[in-house]
C-alpha cells in the first residue's frame, strides 16, 4: 500500500514537473536529409584514409585493426545503415567487396560478444536485406567458428576464441556478455536450421539468470567456469545492459515464453531494487539534488538491495526504449526525461554521471547511440512531437561537438568538448541510423515488424 501511495504521488508530480516543449513543427524531412549528409561525411571519411580496416582514428588520419589484421569492422556494422538510409548504390559496392575480402580465417583471438553483436549481427541483417546468400554463408562460418566460447564447465560463454583454432580463453566475464547472444545466434539458427546456435546461446541466457541472487538481482563480474559471481554490484549500465534488453526482445522476436517470464520476473526486480524513486523522491530534502519527479536507476548490492552508487550514464539511456517496447510508457518517459536532463547538463552525454549531486564522474563520449535509441521508439510509442524536439536538439549538440573535418571523433571530455581520436563503427550502425529512423518518414521501416539488436541490427522474423 505504501508503495502504490508514494507511486501514486510521483506519477502526479510527472506532471507538474513535466519540462515545457516548444511548439514549434520540427521539420522532419529537412532533418532526415541532414542526418544523411552527416552520415555521409562520416563514411566517407572513413573510406577515403581507412578503407578495408576496422575503423578509422579521424584526429591523426589513421586506422585502427582490432586485432592486427582487418575483419571489416566498419563496412559489415555499417552495411545495413547504408541500405537503410538510401546508399543503394553505395551499399551495393560495399557489399560486393565484404563477400570478395572477407575471411574470417585467421589465427586471432577475438572477443566474442563484439564479434557477435556487430559482425555477425551486421551479415544476417543485410543478408535479410538483399538476399546475398554469400552473406549467410559468411555469417554460418563465423558462428561456427565461434561455437567454442559455450565449451565452459557451465554453458556461460567465454570471453575470448581464436577463430582459426577455436581455443578459448577469459573466464571472468558479465551479464550483457554472457545473455547478448540469442538474437543473433538464435536468427542464424532459424535461417541456416541449425539447432545447436540457438541452443548454445539460450543456455547461456538461462544459466546467467539462475545465478541471480536471492533478490532476483544479477551482478557485474561472473566467472564462467565455477558460475561464482567475483563483482556483486547491480545495476543497469555496461556489463550488465543488453542481458535484460535481450530478455524482453528474445521473447519479441522468437515467442519464447521461457524468455518472457524471465523478463516478468528480472524487471520487477529491477524496478523494486535499482530505480531510485518512492520515499526519495517525494522527500526531495533527502536526496541533494534530484527533485520531486526524476526517476534514476542506480546501483546496490546484488545479495542485500543496498545502494553502492547514485551514477547512471550515456550507455543507461537504452532503458526508455525498452520499457517503452514493453508498453511500461509511465516509467519510459520520466526515465527519459531524467537522462535529456543529463544531456543538457553539458550539451552531450557522460559515460558516468552521479544524479544524486549533479557531477561528471566520466566525461567520456564515444559517439553513443543509447539516448537516441530511446527517443526514437518513445516517438513511434507515442507519436508526441516532444519526442521530435528533443532528438533534434540532440541531434544539434551531436554535430556541434563532434563533427570533425575528416568524419566524427568522440570526445574525451564532455565538460571541455576535447575530442579524441576515434570513430567506432557504432556510429554509422546505430547512432546515425536512430537520428534517420526518428525523423524519416514512419513507412521508412516498420518498427513492428522488426526487432533491434543491440547494435541496432533490424532482424525480420522471416522464417515460420
């Protein structure tokens, strides 16, 4: 009863604390040409000093290969982007030249989750767009090759394989590593009828939630051969993010019943343990400076609930989008609000922010796509032209602070907008394709019909 009470008032302060809107029309058209031409320049930067490497460092010029030798970073994340924004041309040249170059044998230790969500998640994604079967085909032998990292005493992945020897290595891993699998791998699995792909992911997926504490909690750090948990703390943010997004889209995109009562049981818990809200936040003269109407979702300990840290940051802001994917609107929106106020704050996001006093804690920026994530599926949840306003100020302070004259750099600082000298492909597979989507026109792609990964791959569910 309290709790419903203490909600009851919090949702009412929602509303007169609701920030005010400018009712000025955004004009999406010109907006979405915009991100086009940005897009563009960030391409093409990258083509002109670091074509056939991973990514470019756009400050100094230089490429960056992640392991030594290329794996086409940038064209197989980017590819999907290109076709999605229009770059037929453009994408078709890319794509003849990923099927012709790349080969994933080589005698490198790659880091699997990476590999996954961005290589492996970026050739199913496009082999849906055009059909190229040599894309499938590339995409089956990096699963394959990947299949090792499941070979643990508990099913939980490793964190590293060697793609050419499949020896695998890393045992102390985390959640969003050891749960970011199945959409991807349980994609390929429908698409080349290969059980053993979703099998070994959803398994990981299950041991990672039967280790939650007593609290239903998870934590950081896990190690993959004992399933002992070495970092208790709970939270929201890196290590841990993408584990509750698959959770949810897992059951979206394969009808996994067993997927979705996970979900039911973990988002529960989260908001009963992490959101920094009830009694705190209609007592504003406890909580410094988070007024009466921010909802914060912080960090405790996994086993007792109790509260570590007051920080959230630029990576924290996927979760709008996914409780507003799951219909919970209420908390969707004041979340987002509370993570636009910490863009503001600077003009741009922080890696690390502490809500409780207002402070960069990292001000790190590399090029994130999260808050942009949010904002677009808030607007096609609710059509609410707020949704608009704020991603075209977003979309403002982007270019504003880190265009470069070569493509985009990130930044090392928030607070002094220093840029640093990387591009990652994140950029042009997500941050770049989330400004597009929200302001190009609604039958540009389907939501309904699509499920994101988490690097923002739009996966058709196009088997029966």
């Amino acid at each position: 009863m309290k709790y419903k009470l203490l909600l009851g008032v919090y949702c009412l302060s929602l509303l007169l604390t609701a920030p005010v809107w400018t009712q000025d029309k955004v004009d999406r058209s010109k907006l979405a040409d915009k991100v086009k031409a940005e897009f563009l320049h960030a391409w093409n930067g990258y083509k002109q000093y670091c074509w056939g490497h991973d990514d470019l460092k756009p400050l100094t010029k230089t490429c960056r290969d992640w392991y030594g030798q290329s794996i086409l970073m940038t064209p197989v994340d980017s590819l999907d982007s290109l076709y999605l924004l229009g770059f037929k041309k453009e994408a078709d040249a890319t794509r003849e030249y990923i099927t012709k170059n790349l080969s994933f044998d080589k005698d490198i230790s790659v880091q699997n989750f990476e590999i996954v969500i961005r290589i492996l998640g970026g050739l199913i994604t496009s082999y849906q767009i055009t059909g190229d079967k040599k894309l499938l085909a590339l995409a089956d032998d990096l699963g394959t090759r990947l299949l090792p990292v499941f070979d643990s005493p508990t099913g939980l992945p490793y964190k590293y394989v060697n793609l050419k020897t499949g020896r695998a290595s890393g045992n102390i891993s985390n959640p969003a590593e050891t749960g970011t699998l199945l959409l991807e791998f349980g994609t390929l699995s429908k698409l080349t009828n290969k059980p053993v792909y979703y099998d070994k992911a959803k398994r990981a997926l299950v041991e990672t939630y039967k280790r939650r504490s007593p609290l239903g909690l998870v934590g950081t750090n896990i190690n993959v051969d004992t399933g002992k948990w070495t970092t208790t703390e709970s939270h929201v943010s890196a290590e841990i993010d993408s584990y509750y997004e698959y959770l949810l889209k897992c059951s979206i995109l394969f009808g996994d019943t067993e997927c979705r009562d996970m979900w039911e049981d973990s988002i529960a818990k989260v908001h009963s343990y992490l959101a920094d809200e009830g009694t705190d936040m209609v007592n504003p003269s406890r909580t410094g400076n988070v007024k009466v109407g921010d909802l914060w979702y912080g960090r405790v300990d996994m086993n007792t609930g109790k509260r570590t840290a007051t920080v959230t940051g630029a990576l924290d802001a996927f979760f709008p989008g996914v409780l507003a994917l799951d219909g919970d609107l209420n908390r969707a929106r004041a979340l987002q609000d509370s993570m636009f106020k910490m863009w503001q704050a600077h003009g741009i996001e922080p890696e690390v922010y502490d809500y409780r006093i207002g402070k960069v804690v990292n001000g790190g920026y590399p090029l994130r796509p999260e808050i942009v994530e949010s904002t677009y599926i808030l607007y096609q949840a609710t059509k609410d032209p707020k949704y608009l306003a704020m991603g075209k100020q977003i979309f403002e302070d982007f270019v504003k602070h880190c265009r470069h004259d070569v493509a985009y750099a990130g930044l090392k600082n928030v607070e002094t907008k220093e840029k640093t000298d990387y591009m990652h492909s994140f950029l042009l597979a997500e941050t770049f394709k989330y400004f597009y989507l929200l302001f190009a026109p609604d039958k540009t792609l389907d939501i309904k019909k699509v499920v994101f990964t988490t690097e923002a791959h739009p996966i058709r569910r196009t088997w029966k």
